[in-house]
C-alpha cells in the first residue's frame, strides 16, 4: 500500500511515536523525509528502503512531494525479516528496478483477488525478504557506529514502548537506565531532536488518540488504559497536547469519516 494508505487519515499517525504489530518495508520513490527509530532521527530520500521490525518505537515524517510504498508482514511467520531496524540507501538501478517490481507486482495481486492469491502472495513475500538480504549484504557502507546519546536513548526509546501505559514518568525512565533527567534529556535532544519528556508525552498522546478514534471504549477506560490517575487528568492532558477534548475528538473523527448523503431531486 501506500504509505499515505498505511499511515491513515491525520498527519499524527505517522509523524507521532508509535509502533506496529507487523514489520514493514517502507520503499520512498519520491521526495524526502525523515524518520525517528528507536529514538534516532534519520534522514530518508528517493531510493531508501527502511525496514522497521514489529513493536519497533518509530515516526515518519515525509514533506508534500514525498511519495512511498509500504510493505507489512506479519511478525513470528516463516519470512526471514531483519530483527533490527534497516536503513538502506539504494544506489544501483536494477536493485531499485527489482524492489520497484515486487511492490508492484503484489499490489497488483492484492487488488486482483485472484484464485490462489494468498500463495501469489507468500511467493511475491519471499522474494521481497530475498531482496531485502541482498541489499543489506550488498550496502557499501558499514553498519552506523552509534554514539553513546544514541545508545542510550535508544535504550530508553525500547523502555518508552514497552511501559508508556504504565503511567511513569521519565525521570523513573531515566533511574531505570542508571542515569540522571538532564543527562537523558540532553542525549534525547541530540538524537532525537526533542527532549526525554517529549518523546514519552508523544507516545502516550499517540496511543491516546488512536484509542479514541478507533474504539468505543469510554474516556475513563482509556485514561485507566494508559496509566492515568482519573479522567479528569486524562481529559486535561488530551486538551493541552491536541487542542481538543476527547469528546470534541471523537466527534470530528466521526464527521470525517461519516459518508456523504445527495438527495436527488426530480426532474
């Protein structure tokens, strides 16, 4: 799909922290961007292929003129995925001709509805996951030595995803990981172009949003959900770092999605 399909409606759904249930190969055909892995800010271009792993803290952010295909294959089958996220620059046109055409070729299946179809699938699968190792083998420059404010705040991106429903705040983050809030702060500014606290209020604000615009779950459910103390808090917080209640949130979710009506008029 595109990344424009897998993102879904509203630019906080990709550009927030979150994570993914599957993996996915994300392939940039046009414009620039810049994605945060694991606490990391990277820069993509055309002819990046990143592979990001299930469960994996990332966002995505790509300027009007960018334009990518996407990729997700589900996590604990038998294709052989990277366990870590991949950043490739591709720089030789057949490779860039080959991923080019397995995209392709699997969208065209998957919108065919053909007989045998999840086969096709599984089969077109395979050689993606093929040409994914022959890239990473193939890329001519060594694996990114990461500094140690990477380092740690990738430490600190994996503790973020694992425990932001537990209600924690960072500096607990911060002594869980032997070091001082300002030190981690500093090192989150550095390699991630916010600060600790940031990083885990955007998780959380992701989290928060995605519960209210899918789910039907109450306001009070979701704040208990997400570690929150009541839901007076809980509404408080959604107010400050979106700019609307919960309720006024669900609402406008409704209206975008709710279809259109023409009545028709004889002649």
């Amino acid at each position: 799909m595109s990344i424009a399909q897998w993102t879904g409606a509203g630019s906080w759904r990709a550009e927030l922290p979150h994570s993914h249930p599957h993996h996915a190969l994300i392939w940039i055909t046009r414009g620039q961007g810049r994605c945060l892995v694991e606490g990391v800010l990277r820069g993509l271009g055309v002819h990046t292929a990143l592979c990001v792993p299930a469960g994996t803290l990332f966002a995505l952010e790509m300027g009007k003129q960018g334009f990518g295909t996407v990729c997700t294959i589900p996590a604990g089958g038998p294709l052989l995925m990277p366990d870590q996220p991949t950043l490739l620059r591709i720089r030789d046109v057949l490779a860039q001709a080959e991923l080019t055409g397995i995209m392709e070729a699997m969208q065209r299946e998957q919108a065919g509805a053909r007989d045998f179809s999840d086969e096709a699938m599984n089969a077109h699968a395979t050689l993606l996951t093929v040409w994914l190792r022959r890239a990473i083998i193939d890329q001519p420059e060594d694996p990114p030595e990461f500094s140690a404010a990477q380092r740690l705040v990738m430490a600190y991106a994996a503790l973020v995803e694992r425990d932001f429903t537990t209600g924690k705040p960072m500096a607990e983050y911060a002594r869980t990981l032997g070091v001082t809030p300002t030190h981690l702060t500093r090192a989150c500014r550095i390699s991630a172009g916010m600060t600790a606290s940031e990083l885990l209020i955007r998780r959380i604000v992701h989290a928060a949003r995605d519960l209210l615009e899918t789910t039907n779950n109450p306001a009070n459910r979701i704040a208990a959900m997400l570690g929150f103390r009541s839901a007076a808090y809980f509404s408080r917080f959604v107010l400050q770092h979106t700019g609307m209640t919960p309720t006024a949130l669900r609402k406008a979710r409704a209206t975008a999605t709710a279809p259109s009506h023409r009545m028709s008029r004889g002649a």
